[in-house]
C-alpha cells in the first residue's frame, strides 16, 4: 500500500495568507482535532463525535425511562 495516498493535515495551526481557504478552515477546525493540541475545554468539546453526543441522548433517556417506570 502506498503511504502517500493518506491526507497529511497541515503541520501549522494557524492561517497563512498564501493558504487556500480550504486549508485554512482545516486548520482552524479539524486539524486542531488531528493533531490533538487543544487550546480549551472548548476544543475538547468540538473534537467530539456528534454521534456520541445522540448516543449519550438516547443512553440518558432510556436510562430515565427505566428509572421512572421501576419508581
């Protein structure tokens, strides 16, 4: 398998002007996530998987579900 297939994300974080506007909105939005250097609980936050946040829904209601019926 050829290594040069995979997407490299960029190595700098911020915005450059001679970066595409693509690429600057990865770095500011997913490549905070692939290189893992948060700056925040609020980047914690982004990094995370929207479907774990449905998951987590319905783990909560279903879980409330129970509670109520067995009080």
């Amino acid at each position: 398998m050829n290594n040069q297939s995979f997407y490299q994300p960029p190595v700098t974080l911020m915005c450059t002007p001679d970066m595409t506007i693509a690429e600057c909105q990865y770095a500011y939005n997913m490549g905070i996530c692939a290189a893992g250097d948060y700056q925040g609980w609020m980047d914690v936050f982004y990094c995370i998987d929207p479907n774990f946040w449905a998951f987590m829904g319905l783990a909560v209601t279903l879980g409330a579900s129970i509670i109520g019926a067995a009080w």
